[in-house]
C-alpha cells in the first residue's frame, strides 16, 4: 500500500507499515479494519470470551467553514471520508480536492454519507478563508464539511486515529508535510479503508468501498 506525501521522507513509511500489520483481513465482500486493536478476555455466565477492542474515532469538536460547531455527532449512524489538506498548499491538496470532488459527485444527496475535510493549518485557514475554498470548488450544503480546529487536537486525531500523516516543517513546500490519504471510516466509527487521494484509481476504489460498506451494514 503506497500513498503520496507531500515531502516524503523515510520515517514517514513506518504508519503505514503498522496499518498493514494491525489491519484485520477479510473477505472479499467485507473490508478490513486498520488500526491497533486490544483483546479483552472476560467471564461471562461462567464462561471465559474474548472480545476485540478495535481504535474508533473519538469524540472531537471542530468549527465548519459556516463557523459552527461540529463534534462527532454531525456523523453519528453515517459512512464518511475523512482527509487533511490545507488551503494554500501548492503540492498535493489541488489534486486531492479534484479527486474528492470525484467521490463527492457519487454520494450527494445521499443521508447515509459525509465528507470531513480538515485542515492542518488552522492559523490561516479561517472558517471564512475554508468557506470560500469550498465554494470556489462548487461545494454547498453540509455534506462535505471543511473543519478548522487547535492544531494540536487536529493532529493527534489525524496521526493516532486517522492512520494519517501530519508535520509542521518550515523547510517543505507550503510549511507542512502531509499524507494524500483518504480515510473512509465507518458507522461504528472504524477505520475500514485508506486510499491513494492523488489518483483516479485511489477515488473509485474508495468510491466502490463506500457501497461495500453499505452492503454490509445492509444485512
């Protein structure tokens, strides 16, 4: 699994060498889920059962470029994609936005899927600054979010949750590295998929794997 940094430097493969070795496998029509995860041993009925503790999403309050709070609750019982960009990133983001729209374009209008865009330059990327960015991209409603929020609970969420990367470094193009990857995250808040955002075959697969998930929590 390779997904395009913004600077790619050496180090910066490690989080995704752990999300191959934490993600669990499944079937072809059931997709995996990434990320550590801790076995819990308990009696029940006298009865030893092992239960599995996957990492989930967790709570968070950020503000949408409407300027209103969001937390967690804006994506309770929904499928969703999150991604990290930043508005005046001459790299990468330009290209991710394009294939977003992609995957925006097959879901709109849809109750059941969202989009959380966030930025990891929240000093200049004001809600006013991000809600001009998302109607210069066409985007309206409240389907896709685009969320500001401290920098430091945007990337502890991004690094520790989302599997993403995330650094602050003067000497890269724009002042930041970061990874391309879109996240698609499911109802019970897990990670289920992470994809190559700078290509077209990145956004149809998540595209395809968005359905996927909808089958399985159809059954």
């Amino acid at each position: 699994m390779y997904f395009k940094v913004h600077r790619l430097m050496p180090f910066l493969l490690l989080p995704a060498l752990a999300i191959m070795l934490f993600s669990c496998g499944g079937s072809d029509n059931k997709l995996p889920i990434y990320g550590e995860r801790d076995v819990v041993k308990n009696n029940a009925e006298g009865k030893e059962v092992t239960d599995t503790i996957y990492n989930t999403i967790p709570p968070f309050s950020f503000v949408n470029q409407k300027g209103d709070t969001v937390s967690e609750a804006i994506v309770k019982d929904k499928i969703y994609v999150a991604d990290f960009f930043f508005t005046s990133c001459p790299t990468i983001c330009p290209i991710m936005k394009r294939q977003m729209i992609k995957v925006y374009d097959k879901i709109k209008g849809s109750p059941d899927v969202m989009i959380l865009s966030h930025t990891i330059d929240p000093e200049h990327d004001t809600p006013q600054v991000l809600d001009k960015y998302a109607t210069d991209l066409g985007i309206t409603g409240t389907q896709w979010q685009f969320l500001n929020g401290p920098k430091e609970k945007v990337y502890e969420i991004g690094e520790k949750h989302y599997l993403s990367t995330l650094k602050e470094d003067k000497t890269a193009e724009g002042g930041f590295i970061h990874s391309g990857a879109f996240v698609l995250v499911d109802k019970d808040k897990r990670v289920r998929g992470m994809y190559d955002g700078t290509t077209d075959e990145g956004a149809q697969k998540l595209i395809a794997d968005i359905e996927k998930l909808r089958v399985e929590y159809s059954k």
